[in-house]
C-alpha cells in the first residue's frame, strides 16, 4: 500500500505490506488506524506511527470475498459485507479470474472492533 498527503498528493510512504485482493482503505484519525480490506479474506491492520511513518499492526482473518468495507468513525468499528457465490465459469481470455454468481439469502456482514 502506498500512502500519500491528501492534501498534495505527494508520496508518504510507497511499501506498507497488505493483502492480495486489496479494495477498500479507510482511515480512522482519532485512533491512527488504517484498514485495507483484502478479497483474500483478511484486514491489515497499520498504525499511524507519525506523518510519515506507518507500521503493520496485524492482519486479522475474515473470509474470502469480504473486501467492501466501511468504518464507523463514532464506534471505531469496521463493517465488511459479503455473500457466499456459486461455482465459477470457466475462464476466457475476456475474464481469466471470473466468479459465481452470489447465493440469493447468504448476506452477512462481519463486524471488527478496535
């Protein structure tokens, strides 16, 4: 992951470790956390050490596809939506990573906490 200034758009820091399958990030100013939700079924977790210096904290299990993701900024907690899929088709030149289709009924959200 790569962290920039919001404010300029300059670089912060170019390697901070994550997951594959990266999608969301968020930011939470009053604990310094940031989370990148990974579709490989992980969060990583990265502390704000200062302006400039960020540190993996942990990476936390979840599930293979919970990669949308949304933080609470009141709670500080991290909501992560996702459904179980069907069998994938086969792959083609057009779509050589395609996915099942999702399951009608299976929804859940996962819910992780500072």
């Amino acid at each position: 992951m790569a962290i920039l200034d919001a404010n300029d758009g300059c670089l912060i820091t170019p390697t901070v470790p994550i997951g594959e399958g990266r999608d969301e990030a968020a930011f939470d100013p009053k604990t310094h956390l940031v989370f990148s939700s990974n579709g490989e079924g992980t969060v990583t977790v990265i502390r704000q050490e200062s302006a400039d210096k960020y540190t993996v904290l942990e990476t936390v299990k979840t599930e293979r596809g919970a990669k949308n993701m949304a933080l609470d900024l009141k709670t500080h907690k991290i909501f992560l939506p996702l459904s179980d899929r069907g069998p994938a088709p086969p792959a083609t030149a057009g779509n050589p990573s395609p996915q099942g289709s999702l399951i009608p009924g299976t929804l859940r959200i996962l819910i992780f906490g500072v």
